[in-house]
C-alpha cells in the first residue's frame, strides 16, 4: 500500500494527464457510437428484414481483438487518437445498437397505435411516446458500451493515443510492477463509475425534461469535449519519431531527438511506447511516424520475412539495409554497437543446480521444465522453432505471455527459462544467467534507425547526424541505461542527454 | 356521417376481412359494430381512421373521400378509444389528455380548461388527478381518461374498439352508463365495436351485425332482437334474449270464441258475464264488452315487448287485452298467456330456477 501511495505521488502529472487524455477518447468514441447506433437503430426499427443482418455484422465486429482491429486500421489511419476512436466506436456500436432496435421494438404496439390513430406522424410519434418509452433500455445500452469503451480505450495507448494505458503498458514493461498497473487500472474503473453515474442522472433529467433538451445536453456535451481537441491541431512537428514499448526505444529516440534538435532547426515530436513492431512499422509506411529505431534482425525476420544469412553483425546489418531498401523503399542508418539479440534466461540458482551453461545443456531436463516465451520467440526460427532444430529440444511445458510478465513468472517460479533480451535491466536487477547460444542460432540484433527514402531525400542532414550514434553504445552501456529508467525512474530524456554528454555529442 | 361505399378489404395473407360492405352512420347517432370474433368489425372501424386502408371502395365524412383528408388533421378529428386503453405510461393524466389539442395547436389556457372541465364531465377532480401518471389510477378511471382524451379536441367521431372488454363488470357497467349519459349531452357520432351483444343493445343506437366481413342485420336493438332476420342472428342474441323482451304480438292467442262481432252486437242480447273484443267486419278493433258493458278499453300494439306491455297492463283491470297490428286484431293476450310464456322459457336446473 505504501508502495502504491509512493508511486501515485511520483506519477501525480502523469495520472491527471493520461485520465484526462483516457476521459477525451472515452466521451469521444461513445458520442460518435451514439450518434451512429441510435439513429441506425431507429431506422432499422421501420426495416426489419434488414436489421438482423446489420445488428449481426456489428456483433461481428465486437468479436474481432480489439488489437487486430487496431492493426488493421494503421495503414489507414496512422497512429494516435484516430484510429483508437473508429476501433472504439465500432466497439461501442452493438449495445447501443441492438438496444434501440429492441427498446422501440418493445414499446407496447397498443401505445403506438393509440399515437398513430391521434393523428402523431412518424417523427412526432418518435419523439413523443416511442423515444421516452424506450429510453431506459436505450440508456441501459449507452451505459454497457460506455463501460466497455473505458476498458477498452486502455488499448489505445499501444497506438500513442495516450490514456491510462499508458500507466498500465508502463507497468507491463515493468515486469508487471502491480502499483503501475493498478495506478492505471483503478482509475478507470473510476471512470466507468462516474460516467456510469453521470449518464444515469442525464437518464432521469431527460426523463423529466423530454427529449429535446435531452439532445441539446448531448450536444453541449459533445461541444465542451471537442474544444480541448480542437486546440490540440496546433503546430505540426517536422518530424516524428516513433519508439517501440520500453525503455531502450525510448532512450534511443530521444537521443535521435536530442541530436535533430541540436544540429538542425527541425522541431522533432515523439511516440514512445507504441504497442507492437507490427504496428510501428505500419505506422512508418504509412507516414505518421518518419523514423524509428529498428533492430537488424527483426528488419530481416519480421519485415523482409527471410532468415539471416549470416551471424556476423556487419553482414546481418548488409542484407537487413539491402533489403529494406529493395522491399520498403527505406533506409537503415548504421546501427549502434550493443546487440540486443535473444538470449535464453534463467535464474542463477537453477542455472548451477542444473549445470547449465548452454542452451544445449536443457536438453537434460527438457521433461521437468517449463518455458516462459514471448508469443513472437515461440513462433519464430530465430526462437523457440530454431531451438527445436537446432539444439534437438522438445521442452514439455510452454507458457507464452507478454514481454514484460516474464521476468517475474521466472522469479515467482512459475517458470524455469525464459526467453530474453540481452540488453534488457532486469537481467542485472533479477541477477539472472543467460545461455550461450554455440550455434549461433540467435542472429545479431542491433538497433539501427529506420526511415522511409523520401524523409531522408527530404532531410539528408539526417544521416550524417543520427549515424554519429553508429557503434556507439555498448550491450552494458544500454543496459545500466535501461536500469536507470526502470528502475531508478529517471526521464529516458535525461539519461540520454547524459550520455550524450559524456560522449561529447551534446556540448555540456 | 360517415359511409361506406362497397368497402372491400383484403388482406395480404388472402383473408377477405370487409366484403363490398355499404352502410351509413347518422350525425349523432352511436352505431355499435357486432359479431362473433373475425367478423370483420375491428376492421371495418379502423378503416374509418385510415389505420387500416381499403382494398377497394371508399369511405366519405361529410360527402368527402376520406382519402381526400389530410391523414393527420382527419385522425386529430376522430376521436379514438383502444381496448387496451393506451394511455402513455409517461406522460401524466393531463398530458395525455392534452395531445390532441396541443397537435392542433390549442393555446395552453384552452388546452387546460378543457381537460380540467372532461376530467369533471368523469367524475374525477382534476386538482387530484391531472398530475397522476397512468398508473397510479385503476382501470376503470384509466379507461375514463381514455375516453376523455377522445374527446378532447372536441372531434365529430368518436371510435371505440371494444373499450370496455378488459374492465371488470362492475366498471364495465358504470363507463356504459356514463357513456350513455356523456352521448346525451355531447350528441357525438359513435362507431362502438363489441362483441358483447348487451353492450350493444344498451349503447346502440342501432346495431350492426356483421359475420364474414358481411351485414348480416342492421337495425335498432328492439327490431334486431324481436325480429332476428335469420337463425344466426337468433343465435347470437339467442341467450340475450329476456322472455320479457318477447313480442306480444308472438305470445297472444288468436280465440275465435272470445270475438264478437260489432254487427251480432246490435240489439241488447249482450253476454252479461265474461270479457270479449269487439271487432268489425274487417277486423278491425271497436272495443271490449267487459260483464255486459262496452268501453274503449286498453290496447296493445303487436310489436311491444311483454315488458312495455307489462306496465299497461299494471293499471287496467281488464281481464284480456286485444293485441293490434294496424288497428286490426291479430290476437288477445291474457294474465294466462304470460304465465304460460314465462314458464315455457324458464328452466330448472339442480334446483335452481333460470330464465
């Protein structure tokens, strides 16, 4: 408990701000759905023949991941807050939708009669006697989709939209830190209340009011939540560099900002913490972000879907710059010295009790043991498929979960390996051994920076200044840096203007 | 009024519901539409409001084709009533009943004094019960706004579908009888769907019989019951039917040894004991010969129900009663004769004597 209070005050600004960016993309995405459902809805109440089929497509699309539909939508909409709104808004539509269909549906046939059979036409008997009856199960609906919004808008931080996934992806990364998660996860479960008690108060003012001044509330809701979106369309950034989720990328791209900035008048924003490679990568073809930092292997495994034909780092980093040039239409900068490559983990104490030195060695108890891997290295020849083959290994239990929960199923035991990345802190905070790799399995991994051809034709000052980082930063180097901001809790900003500094890239 | 000219409704699924179905409803009268389930009543009333719309023929209001109305405005001017009373649940006694005239943009003071003065005509003080919701009232006061909100843009029609069939009895009985009160003073021309042949009777001023979207008899409630036009029409108010409500004209007996004739009178020979009729010699009724004295004595028509007869026979001490048709005698009914009827149509069943 302590614990929690230590980190809400050190986190205060970061709270108020994701709350209020989570609040903004909630009330946005539910107005929209409303706006969409309800009148939908009430058309579809006059065409019932196609109103199962349009109910069912929208339930259709409530079942897709709210990830894959994100992934879906960069290559259309970028990164931010756009495309987490339209996934939220389809997320939204089928409760409220399905709820005013049925809600007007159920309004007693005598009631609609009697109004017809007084002389109301179709508008005056909507708004009169079908709306009014069948607003609570019309609110019920607003209500469940506004729950299911807050939830889900946590997401929208893997996109750069902000939110309070923000807190809660950080406390992910961080080994699953469970004052971070909860920091993120409390207050929107709060916020779920309050919007849940807020939308129940409107429920009975409009019951008292009538419908129209309902409306006009929604649209000075509508107005009030607008306003600060709107000011947000100030000045355009020259550049925008995007990061993926961690400490390391995030380190990186502030260095490259840092850089930019010195050397250039370019202003320079960033999007740390996005969500998946996948995503970074659609999001840098698509152009909402124009340069990221990209390891060699992943370039040529996940991006040009082919195999390293080489362990040297100097030729991995050749064909991975080769190709991204053939199939991307990008350029890869020189990468950077350390070589955050995969590295199989252990803890120091199952390591001697077991005697093990190479990833070779686990053969032995490759029965008793049970796995830790990333859903990517299990899937992956550079991974757990390669291991099969290569070290002849059938590990009998394999849990796969997200990056940053593996740390600490190993510490609490749950599992005996994990798969991990060299460079990453906890390697020194968990004391933990990796494995060596004697066949070479493991292809170099150096980060490097990626942008599309046409932004560096744009700014060719770039090469020159971003490759001033080429072979510099060493695997130890990144990770006391990584320690620094993860478990320190320094600024990624400050840690690496720091060792710009001493570098003697950054005058002091 | 309202008529109806060869009105044919045919219903999407093939059921012929209204078949060249022609009638006229007078200014001010209430027409009670009846018949066994399906007949075609329902329909034919809600054509008169465009909720249902003919497949052929055509209605007239006031000489103009219904079609010729704006739908609205000609619906704001017919007043209607739902068995299932249809009050909005959310919307208080007086909203409901303001709806109409607020549509037809009455002026708030107006709207108001007219509800307030239908919610007196029912019997309901306004001060109590113009902010009630729906709910909070019975059934039988609910069913009382119903009515009132019919009527509350003051329109010439007034159409009630079975208004009254989900009430209990003893409700049912007082809105018939405040009905029947309210027509006398407000004179509105009443469309009254029922398929209770009683309610018919007591509301209608006449009485449409309709079976398989067709008239069957279309008369006032005492023709229909003591000349049913055919065995279904018998059949249906068969059971309605008091033996009180029975002709005289069916129950005298035509006794040739109780006539004499006016022409046999001359001369003084008269029976001086026993009661005869005297008729002419064509047959036409010239008085009663009662214990020697001739007199005018008390007549009856042969369409009176034994019940009207009844109260003439109460005050007269004659011992026979001739019964006319057109002045001419068709029969003489007797205290004897009406025991008999009485008694031929009771029935006793367990002990327990029916009528």
């Amino acid at each position: 408990m302590n614990e929690f209070i230590t980190v809400f005050q050190k986190r205060q600004n970061m709270l108020l701000e994701t709350t209020l960016e989570h609040l903004q993309i909630s009330m946005i995405s539910l107005i929209i759905a409303v706006i969409l459902a309800v009148p939908l809805g009430l058309i579809l109440t006059r065409y019932p023949k196609v109103a199962e089929p349009i109910i069912g497509v929208s339930a259709v699309m409530q079942t897709i991941p709210s990830l894959a539909v994100l992934a879906f939508l960069i290559p259309f909409f970028g990164i931010g807050t756009t495309p987490a709104i339209i996934a939220l808004v389809l997320y939204g539509l089928l409760p409220i939708l399905r709820n005013t269909y049925t809600g007007i549906n159920e309004v007693n046939p005598a009631l609609t009669e009697a109004a017809t059979g007084m002389g109301m036409n179709s508008l005056k008997r909507l708004t009169k006697v079908e709306l009014p009856i069948a607003m609570p199960v019309i609110m019920a609906g607003i209500r469940t989709s506004m729950v299911l919004i807050v939830g889900t808008t946590t997401i929208a931080a893997l996109i750069g939209a902000g939110g309070l996934g923000e807190i809660i992806l950080l406390g992910l990364d961080r080994g699953a830190d469970i004052n971070l998660i909860l920091l993120g996860a409390i207050p929107a479960a709060l916020l779920a209340i309050l919007l849940d008690f807020i939308l129940k108060i409107l429920e009975k003012f409009s019951k008292k009011a009538g419908i129209k001044s309902f409306i006009l509330t929604f649209l000075i809701a509508i107005f009030i939540i607008a306003t600060p979106f709107i000011w947000n369309g100030n000045k355009q950034p020259d550049l925008v560099i995007g990061g993926k989720m961690g400490s390391e990328p995030e380190l990186l791209i502030n260095m490259y900002k840092l850089l930019i900035e010195e050397e250039t008048d370019l202003t320079v924003s960033l999007e740390p913490n996005l969500g998946k490679t996948a995503f970074v990568f659609s999001a840098l073809q698509e152009g909402s972000i124009d340069i990221f930092p990209e390891f060699t292997g992943t370039a040529i495994v996940t991006h040009m879907e082919d195999q390293a034909e080489s362990n040297e780092a100097r030729e991995v980093y050749e064909q991975a710059r080769q190709g991204m040039k053939d199939e991307f239409d990008m350029e890869f900068l020189q990468p950077m010295a350390f070589n955050n490559t995969y590295a199989v983990a252990t803890t120091k104490e199952m390591a001697d009790q077991y005697d093990l030195r190479e990833i070779g060695d686990l053969k032995r108890i490759e029965n008793e043991i049970t796995a830790g891997f990333t859903l990517e290295f299990n899937d992956r020849y550079d991974g757990y498929v390669g291991m099969q083959d290569v070290y002849n290994l059938e590990i009998a239990d394999i849990k796969t979960m997200e990056p940053g929960i593996r740390q600490s199923a190993l510490t609490n035991g749950e599992v005996d390996i994990i798969d991990a990345y060299a460079t990453d802190s906890y390697m020194i905070e968990l004391d933990l051994v990796t494995l060596d790799d004697p066949e070479n399995l493991f292809p170099p991994y150096q980060g490097a920076p990626l942008m599309r051809t046409d932004t560096l034709e744009t700014y060719p000052e770039l090469e020159a200044i971003l490759n001033q980082l080429s072979g510099k930063i060493t695997d130890e180097e990144m990770r006391q840096m990584n320690y620094k901001v993860d478990y320190d809790d320094e600024s990624p900003n400050e840690v690496a203007r720091t060792y710009l500094e001493n570098e003697g890239l950054l005058p002091n | 009024m309202i008529e109806f000219k060869n009105v044919t409704k045919l219903y999407e699924d093939g059921t012929e519901a209204v078949k060249e179905f022609s009638l006229e409803v007078r200014r001010g009268e209430t027409l009670t539409l009846i018949g066994p389930s399906g007949c075609g009543k329902t329909t034919t009333m809600k054509m008169i409001n465009r909720l249902i719309d003919p497949t052929s023929g055509a209605i007239y209001i006031n000489g103009k084709n219904i079609k010729d109305y704006n739908i609205h405005e000609l619906r704001w001017n017919i007043g209607y009533v739902l068995q299932q009373i249809a009050l909005f649940p959310h919307l208080t006694i007086e909203e409901n009943v303001s709806i109409v005239p607020e549509m037809k943009k009455w002026s708030k003071k107006e709207t108001l004094t007219r509800s307030n003065e239908l919610l007196e005509m029912v019997g309901l003080d306004p001060a109590i019960y113009k902010n009630r919701m729906p709910s909070e009232l019975s059934g039988g006061q609910q069913q009382r706004i119903g009515v009132i909100r019919a009527l509350a843009a003051d329109p010439d029609i007034i159409l009630m579908d079975e208004p009254f069939s989900a009430l209990d009895p003893i409700s049912r009985e007082l809105l018939q009888n405040d009905i029947q009160k309210l027509q006398k003073e407000i004179k509105k021309t009443i469309v009254f769907v029922t398929h209770d042949i009683e309610e018919a009777i007591k509301l209608g001023d006449r009485i449409c019989l309709m079976e398989e979207g067709r008239i069957i008899q279309l008369d006032e409630p005492k023709h229909l019951i003591m000349n049913p036009s055919n065995e279904l029409v018998k059949n249906f108010i068969g059971n309605q039917k008091s033996p009180w409500q029975t002709t005289v004209g069916s129950i005298s007996t035509y006794k040739k040894d109780l006539i004499l004739s006016a022409e046999n009178l001359n001369g003084a020979n008269y029976r001086q004991q026993g009661s005869f009729v005297i008729v002419d010699k064509n047959n036409v009724f010239q008085g009663i010969l009662m214990n020697g004295k001739v007199m005018k004595g008390q007549r009856i028509e042969h369409d009176m129900s034994l019940y009207d007869a009844a109260e003439c026979l109460n005050g007269s001490d004659q011992a026979l009663f001739p019964v006319l048709e057109e002045e001419k005698l068709v029969g003489i009914l007797s205290y004897q004769n009406i025991v008999e009827h009485l008694r031929s149509t009771a029935t006793k069943e367990n002990g327990v004597i029916k009528t």
